[in-house]
C-alpha cells in the first residue's frame, strides 16, 4: 500500500504545529513596519543550474547503527554530479527527511537547499537515530544522539565528495543538533546556522516555572513518533535494516516516548529538573562550541526564553556570534520567511554570506559593519533595534509597585512612586489563557497560520477579566526595555499551592491590550538559587529556581511569601499616552497542566499582598 496519502495526514499534522515550518508569506503590514537600514551586500549567482539527489546514504555510527542521509549535489545542465569536491551543508532531522522532502512545494526546513546547492555546495539531510530510515531507538538528543552529531559530521568531512569543509543549518530540533554537533568540535565543521534552538529545556519549553507544557509537548512527542513508524523510504533496497528500524521505531513508543510523558504528568522524575533533561540541554554544551554562529529567535517562539542564552554565551568568549529575534512564533521563525524584514536580506542569503566568509573563506569586509551582533523588534515602536550585546550596558533596573486593591475587571495600581497598601485574589479559572498569544505561541503557533484575524492574537482584555491586573498611568515619554524580566510577588494560598501565570502588557488609549510576553511559576517551586540567578544594579530580573523534589515546599497556612516569577525576555516600548500593565491568572490553558499531585493545590485562590511590609513589584531591564 502506498504511503502519500499517511505522508500528507503527518505533513499536516507538521503545519498544524510541529517543529518545523514551510516558508510563510511576509503580510503587508508586517513588511512595511521594518525600518532597519538595507544591507548593501549583494547574493552572489547561482553557478549551477540543477541538482542531483543520491537516497538513504549509509552512514556507520560507531556502535554498528546505521544512520541514513539524503545527499543532494551541483549539478551540470544534463543532471550529472558536477564531479569537484565542495563544502557539505548538514541538517539532522527527527521529522523524517523523506517526509520533509514529500510534499508542500517546498522545504519545512526553512530557505530551500537547493539555493546553496547551486552556488557550489552539497546538501546531507539525514535521519536522527531512530526516525525515518535510520536504525536505532529515538532518545531525544541522549549523549549517543549528541555522539551521533559530531560523527554525522566527521563522516561528512572525509567523504569523497567534501572538500573537507562542513556547516550545519536547520530549525528547533536542527537547530538543537547543531550545538551538541559543534560542541563535539569535528574535524571540518566551520559554521552553523541555527534557528529557534532551545538551551535549557526544562526551563524553556518542558515545564514553565513548573507545569508540565500539555499544548505543545505531547504534539511534538505524537509527530515524532508518527513520522518515524512510516515504513522506511530503505525497505525496499535494504531490507534488513529497514525491518530493523521500524521494529526499533515502534518500540521506543513503550520504552521512550509514552513513559517519559506518563511520569511527568504523574508528577515523577521526569516532572523535575535534573539529570535527564541536564543532559538534553544545548546550555550545558554551549561553551564548548567554538565555530561562528549565527542564531535566529522568536519574542513568541518556544524558546524565546533560551536562544539568547546561547548567543550571550558565544559572545562573551568571543565566538563570531549574531542574532536576529524577531515577531515571530515557533512555525515563523522556524520557517525563516520574514527573516528579511530585519534590513540584511532573506534567510538563503544570510547563510549564503555567513558560509562563504566562514566556510569557504571569501573575504567580506563588511559583514561586522552591515549586521549588528544583536538585532530585535521591538513591540510598540514596530520598529528594529540594533545592539551588542545581551543584557548589555545601557541597560538600568525599572522596578514597578503594585499598589492598592484589584479585583476582577478593576485595575490595581503600577506605580515608581508611592504605593497604597491593598490585595488582590486570583480566583482558579481554568479557561484563563485559552484565548491569548500564549495559546499561538505554546502550541507552535497554530493559531498564527489561519488568514483570518483572529482578536486573541491582538487584543488581551477579555482574558484579562479570569485574573487581576495593575496598570500604571499612561506614561508621558518612552519606557523601552529589552531582555529578562522578573516579577516579585508576595502571596498566601488558601491550599498552600498553585500557579501564578504573569503576563506584561501594553494598555492603548482605546483599551485594547497587547500581550508583550509571559512568565509562570507554582507557588511550591518558589525556591531561588541565587547563584544562578541574573542582578542588574543589584536587582532580580531573571530568577533561577532548582524545580526539584527537595526544594518543593508548599505554602503554610496563612503565610504570606515572595514568589519570583521569571517573566520571559522580550523587547517593547510603551509609548507616550499608554499604559505598562501586569496581569495575574491561575492557569495558562492549554499551555500548562498540573501535575496529579499539583492538581487539588491548583484549584485554590491566591492572594496577592502589596504593601511595605509585602513589597510586590515588577522589574525591568529599562533601556537608557
């Protein structure tokens, strides 16, 4: 029985949310509210006019597995390899390269292949251990997945084909197997271009200040596993192996995949930080890289949060480093599309210039002068911002006092002045969220692929109503900030738990209110390492806590206690006449789930306090 038709149900499922996207149109509106400065570099031509794909390379691990790649080479006019070595560029993919490949008129993997392919490189797309035809159990980037990168690229380096130079793109996923790539540091590998990585992924993406992330970790967990028991494309020239993939595909659903989702939300091990995820953390590597990166973010990606940790990293030791965050969610920023919008040209030209300086070594004097190390949108403004580093010099801490009472649909005060003593209560509502950016944003961006306007995406007031808010009065001039923020709450609970979902926002004249980011943290999982966590002028503005089984401790009854919550980095401006809002709910739906043992605690209500004695506020990275 033929496969397309299963091919395209999973190929939808991929577009309805996956980790990887198909180049997105850039709208109207998005295009015109660039204002960075047009690079005058121009994209060198194509040498070649067509390519050639060779099928189910085998590449040997080092323990007898099998991996298998799809390469794609220069071509002359008549189809036939252009027979020179050139520099391979590699992606490593858990999606199913021939799935990828299959379909949709185009890639999923960001700029098409083919625009490198032709200006004299070749293209290596290979299976991840255990998905689509390559042999093995899938283990989410274990230390033999990560062992497998460097070899993947080590095999890429001596092949008859390669001129012995190698660089890596790819996004989320690929993006990820790059830096555990690259911190194996393989004979060879001069750049890689990652998109939308993770670094610390607990704190990222698996469980927010806490809560297991049920909008996007079982899709991602159900599009991996569907993809890779896809009879492999191999079965049919290699039989052996492809038999043996598919039965060990099958059996990492009972023995990996299904376990470790069922211990998390049963509130086990996997519901904690610790050495699993430790382990799966592009964080934990990033100091052992030492190739140029270039990195491409998102202010509404999954790992908004992480990928700026990885270039602050790179940076400091002084790695040739850019990075360019952008208004996007998981799907666009994977995809690349608006990428152009930043002023330095679409993303097939970026890696273009990056690889030819980096890997081929064609001098382009201009490369530091015409893009910035660190390139943002800033919400409010619209516009693009260019600076040097991550949390850099310009940079002041803001704080902000709650004041006075809140109630549901009554604002409390936001104030740098005097404050007011007063309370608020969050009442447990368990729809709070559902219609907000946070759903887009946690469920890949879903939500951002219909052509239809969509008001949760624009204008938060309505959800606001499920939780309490403070605004401050509409400023006269300016607030700018940029980076990490924290807000600092003092609470009591009547069940001694629960979740504070903070949301910082922007108030407009006419009411309407834009979510700029979000942050999330269980009351129980309050601890604070301070060693971990990030000061400026001797202020929290990006807490660190352990999330482990020995520093939960649930409130006693009737104590009051600072909670920090770690609100994720963004860039925005509140604009003359607006007003700087913090929002508090409950629940983060379908973003976040208790686990069983959190579920009874999550169902009370809090009470947050701000007076002297229970100073609640919110800080800032304030910009200059």
């Amino acid at each position: 029985m033929s496969s397309r038709p299963l091919v395209r149900v999973l190929l939808a499922a991929v577009a309805a949310g996956a980790l990887v996207a198909a180049p997105l149109a850039v709208t109207p509106a998005e295009a015109a509210s660039s204002t960075a400065t047009v690079s005058t570099w121009q994209p060198r031509p194509a040498q070649y006019t067509q390519t050639t794909t060779i099928k189910d390379l085998a590449i040997p691990m080092s323990d007898g597995v099998k991996l298998r790649g799809d390469l794609t080479l220069p071509a002359n006019a008549d189809g036939t390899p252009i027979g020179a070595k050139v520099p391979v560029i590699v992606t490593i993919t858990a999606y199913n390269k021939t799935v990828i490949a299959g379909g949709f008129g185009g890639t999923l993997a960001g700029a098409d292949p083919a625009y490198l392919v032709k200006r004299g490189y070749a293209q290596l797309t290979v299976d991840a251990r255990g998905t689509g035809s390559s042999e093995g159990q899938w283990n989410a980037f274990d230390k033999r997945e990560d062992q497998d990168s460097a070899e993947v690229m080590t095999w890429a380096h001596q092949q008859p084909w390669s001129n012995g130079n190698t660089a890596m793109t790819g996004a989320s996923y690929m993006g990820i197997a790059q830096i555990f790539a690259a911190a194996g540091r393989p004979a060879g590998l001069k750049a890689i271009f990652p998109q939308v990585p993770a670094a610390d992924v607990y704190r990222d993406v698996v469980a927010s200040g806490g809560q297991i992330d049920s909008g996007f970790m079982p899709l991602w967990l159900g599009l991996v596993t569907a993809t890779s028991v896809i009879p492999p494309a191999v079965a049919g020239t290699d039989p052996q192996s492809g038999i043996g993939a598919l039965a060990s595909h099958i059996g990492a659903v009972g023995t990996f995949t299904g376990p470790t989702l069922v211990k998390a939300i049963a509130g086990q091990d996997t519901a904690y930080d610790g050495p699993f995820y430790a382990e799966r953390s592009p964080i934990n590597v990033i100091s052992k890289v030492n190739v140029p990166t270039f990195l491409v973010s998102g202010e509404y990606d999954l790992f908004q949060r992480g990928t700026p940790l990885l270039f602050e990293n790179l940076r400091k030791r002084g790695i040739p480093t850019k990075l360019i965050i952008g208004p996007w969610d998981h799907l666009k920023g994977s995809s690349g599309a608006e990428v152009g919008n930043a002023g330095y040209g679409p993303l097939n030209e970026l890696q273009l210039r990056w690889f030819d300086h980096y890997v081929k070594g064609m001098p382009d004097k201009t490369l530091d002068s015409d893009i910035a190390p660190l390139t943002y949108y800033e919400q409010g403004t619209d516009s693009w911002k260019k600076t040097s580093s991550w949390v850099g010099s310009d940079r002041v801490a803001s704080t902000w006092k709650l004041s006075g009472n809140a109630s549901n649909g009554t604002p409390g005060s936001l104030t740098t002045g005097a404050t007011q003593d007063g309370t608020a209560t969050v009442l447990p509502i368990p729809v709070a969220g559902l219609c907000t950016r946070s759903t887009n944003q946690w469920t890949a961006g879903i939500m951002g692929q219909s052509p239809l306007p969509n008001p949760c995406l624009d204008d938060n007031r309505v959800n606001d109503l499920a939780g309490v808010t403070f605004d401050s009065a509409p400023v006269t001039r300016a607030v700018r900030f940029q980076g990490p923020i924290n807000a600092h709450l003092y609470v009591d609970s009547v069940g001694g738990n629960g979740m504070l979902s903070v949301a910082v926002e922007d108030v407009a004249p006419d009411g309407t209110v834009k979510r700029l980011t979000g942050g999330w943290q269980v009351i129980s999982d309050r601890a604070l390492d301070t060693s971990r966590s990030r000061y400026l002028d001797g202020k929290l503005i990006q807490p660190f806590h352990p999330f482990t089984k020995a520093a939960e401790k649930p409130l006693a009854a009737g104590a009051v206690e600072p909670v920090d919550v770690e609100v994720f980095p963004t860039g925005a401006s509140i604009e003359p006449g607006h007003k700087l809002r913090i929002a508090v709910q409950a629940f983060d739906v379908p973003h976040l789930a208790p686990t069983l043992p959190q579920l009874l605690g999550s169902l009370t209500a809090i009470t947050i306090h701000s007076s002297a004695k229970y100073p609640s506020v919110l800080t800032i990275p304030a910009i200059r």
